[in-house]
C-alpha cells in the first residue's frame, strides 16, 4: 500500500493576469522502501514540487495524502508537527547552524517540544556513527568537510524516523567522489529505515543510482528519457 499518494496536483500563483500555472497535474505514488529521482531542467517546477511534497507551500488543487492523512486539512500548528515527525529535508546548502556541534545539529528536529529526550540523543548519536562522523560529533561544521556536512544532513533528516525523506540536490556542491558516497549512504541508511526518499537532481550520476526515474518538463511528470 501506498504511503504517499498524490493525485491531479496543482500548482499556480496569481499575476495581474492570467494566473501562472507551475504544477499542471501531478500524479505519483509511493510506499515505504522506494525510492525516486526526480530530473528536470531550470524553471521545470522541481523547486515547487518538492516545496509541495515537503508541504512547505500548499496545493492550489488536487489531493495529497501520507500515511493516509492529508495534511493539507491540518491547522498550522497541527501540519508543524505532522511535518516534523513525517518528513525529512536534505538541503544542498546542508542549513546547518555554525555556532552548534554536530550533535547538536542533527537533534535541532527533536527540539520542537522542548529539550531532547535521552532516546533522541542515543539515536542522534547512532546516526552520526552511521553516516562515518563518530569522531567528528563535537565538531561545528566550519571544521568539516562539504561531505562531512552532507553527511550531518542526512543524520539530521533521519532523526524523527521519518516515513518520507526529500533530499534537493543533495550532491549539488560535492566533487564527483563525495557524491558517489553520498549517493551510496542515502540508499544504504533508506533501505535500513525502510522510509521513502524523494531526490530531485541534475545529476543524471545520482538518478541512476535510484530505483525509479521521474523527469518534470512544464509542470508535468513523465518517465525519464534517459
């Protein structure tokens, strides 16, 4: 059974005249253990989709529902908590605070109800052993690596246990290496959580690496050309 359904998805935004249409009907499901590259050129609607996904920014029409609850539905503080305990962000800019530890960084998503339960800190640190960063927990990201702070990214995102992870050009910024490893631990730690994951890209290297393949052209979703 599908977690993520969506169907007949639109986005458009108002103009002095016509109102600009960006998603034209975007059709997609997804259940737990796959995984999605999304592909596209600039200006496609990649940015849109995934801010819709993410429910960041809401659907002009059309229905969306995970885990069986349209989230849409939800009051503001209500979508809060339902995004924080069901989907995580990869960020290609990472977004990690400067002044915080590493540590400190991936528990930021627990922090939303007050100070991290000790659980939440023996899984932050298991994460942070997952993604090669043991040694480097008490470090503030000025003192890692750009992959070392992809790999806090990843950690930070799964750290609710989320059901859906959507990771936007996460290999953007990284030499061909990092990304391949990047590529390689997104895969490994998605398929020990069972989670879906959502990656848009330009990177026709990462897309490959993931089960399925998407391209969004004028608002539209269609299998990928190549």
């Amino acid at each position: 059974m599908a977690n993520l359904v969506i169907k007949d998805l639109k986005k458009e935004y108002p103009t002095r005249g016509e109102p600009l249409e960006i998603l034209k009907g975007i059709d997609l499901e997804l259940s737990s253990g796959d995984n999605l590259a999304i592909i596209g050129p600039s200006g496609s609607g990649k940015s849109t989709l995934l801010n819709v996904l993410g429910t960041l920014d809401h659907p002009t029409s059309g229905s969306y529902t995970l885990n069986d609850t349209d989230p849409f539905s939800l009051d503001e503080d209500e979508l809060a908590a339902f995004r924080n305990a069901n989907i995580g962000f990869i960020f290609q800019e990472h977004h990690l605070l400067p002044q915080l530890s590493v540590l400190e960084n991936v528990l930021i998503p627990t922090m939303a109800n007050g100070k991290p339960a000790a659980a939440d800190v023996a899984r932050a640190e298991e994460l942070i052993q997952r993604v090669g960063l043991a040694d480097r927990s008490h470090h503030r990201p000025a003192e890692l690596s750009g992959g070392e702070r992809e790999r806090v990214a990843v950690a930070r995102s799964l750290i609710c246990s989320p059901s859906l992870v959507l990771a936007d050009e996460p290999t953007g910024n990284l030499d061909h290496r990092n990304a391949q490893q990047i590529g390689e631990l997104l895969l490994e730690i998605q398929d020990a959580e069972s989670m879906a994951l959502i990656v848009v890209t330009h990177s026709r290297d990462l897309a490959d690496m993931l089960g399925r393949k998407l391209e969004i052209n004028d608002g539209r979703l269609s299998s990928a050309t190549v």
